[in-house]
C-alpha cells in the first residue's frame, strides 16, 4: 500500500518548518541576539503559536532565553561563547595572585624610595647644603 500523497507532503512541511526554526534559533543564538519566541518566529518566517507546539524547540528558547535574562549583559553574548563558571573562578584566582604581586612589589619600591630620599637628606645635611646650614 502507497503513503497517502498529502501526508507525505504534510511530513515535509513539517519538517522544513522544523528546520528553519532550528537555524533561526542557532543564527540568533550566536549573533547574539535575544532569543524569544517572537524572534524566532519572525526570523524563520513561521507562526510564533507553532514554535509552542514543539516541545523541544520550545524548551530551547526558554533555556536560552532563561540564561540571558538572568544575566544581564550577557545576552549579547552567544551561549557557546559565555564563560563557565570554573573559568570565571580561575580567571579571578589569576588575577587576585597578580594583585598581591603588584601590592608587594608596590610596598618594595615604596622602601627602596624612602630609603633613596632619606639617604639624598643625610648627603645634604652632612655637606651643609641641607636647606638648615
């Protein structure tokens, strides 16, 4: 027995209307963009009301629009590019180290400047030249 003709053509409808809305999702996603129901829909050219339909398009809207909305600034930021949360730590672990180096590096040339500037007073002190003689 033949498949039904419109069913077959239905299937592929469905499909080509799953594939836009997939590469909608993927290009918003990595220009960065805001990813919402309304903007997929709009990119893909299909109903906005469909995209609910589909539960695991759906739920990949919300996740992605779930981790931009609680972040701020980090929406213009793709989700394959923001940083996790090791990294972030390790980034900060980096940079308290180097701080406590430039602290103590900082506090090394205050003594040697100090010890520099007493020792120039004393030299003039000790020539009269010192700005008492």
């Amino acid at each position: 027995m033949r498949p039904d003709p419109l069913s077959e053509a239905a299937a592929r409808r469905h499909e080509l209307t799953r594939a836009k809305a997939v590469q909608a999702l993927r290009e918003l996603d990595r220009a960065g963009t805001p990813v919402t129901f309304a903007g997929v829909a709009r990119s893909a050219g299909i109903s906005r009301s469909w995209l609910y339909t589909q539960p695991d398009i759906s739920g990949q809207i919300r996740r992605l629009r779930e981790k931009t909305d609680g972040a701020g600034s980090a929406a213009a930021i793709p989700a394959g590019q923001r940083a996790t949360g090791a990294s972030l730590r390790a980034r900060l672990t980096g940079a308290l180290d180097r701080n406590k180096q430039l602290a103590e590096e900082n506090a090394r040339l205050r003594r040697q400047l100090a010890r520099a500037l007493g020792d120039q007073r004393s030299a003039r002190t000790r020539s009269g030249n010192g700005p008492e003689g």
